[in-house]
C-alpha cells in the first residue's frame, strides 16, 4: 500500500475546474447532493450548497493523519452508504459489514 498517497478527505482530488461544476449544479436545483465513491473513507462536505457524501470503503480504509503510521488500514471493516431520497432531502447512513 505505499503507493498510495492521497489524503483522505472529499476535496483531496481537487476539481481543476469546480466553479464549472458549480454552474451545472446551480442550473438544476432538483439535484439534492453530489455522491461520490472509491475514496476509502467515509466522508461528508458540502459543495456548492449541497451534501457531498463520499461512500466508505469496502476494502481498506485511508488513515487520517493522526490515526498512526502508514497510509492504509487494512484491519478496519468493510462499511457501506445507503442513500435515502425523502422529498427534497437526503438522509445517509452508513453501517459496517460484519
């Protein structure tokens, strides 16, 4: 795992361009929020007045900084998101897999 070097917070793979994003966000304010994955941690931001809710891992999980040495987790379980649409709102939750 020393290969990997990303920090694992939502904004760590900048959008080289998000003021676009934003744009496109603001053209359609039936979008509730912004899901995202693969980010081996679960994570929660908000991005142009919306959730951003990044989905835990399913394999090794990213250490924060002050969590110990090395990049990788690899004892932490296996979590999942599950995303509930309820009217205009998103309502997550996130549970480890057994």
């Amino acid at each position: 795992m020393d290969e990997i070097r990303a920090t694992p917070l939502p904004d760590s793979m900048a959008l080289t361009e998000p003021q676009a994003l934003a744009a496109v966000l603001d053209r359609h304010p039936n979008v509730l929020g912004v899901l995202a994955g693969h980010a081996h941690t679960a994570a929660a931001t908000t991005f142009a007045g919306r959730p951003v809710l990044c989905a835990p891992a399913v394999t090794w999980t990213l250490r924060l900084p002050w969590e110990g040495d090395g990049v990788a987790d690899l004892q932490a379980p296996p979590a999942l998101a599950y995303h509930v649409v309820d009217g205009g709102r998103i309502v997550t939750h996130y549970r480890v897999v057994p």
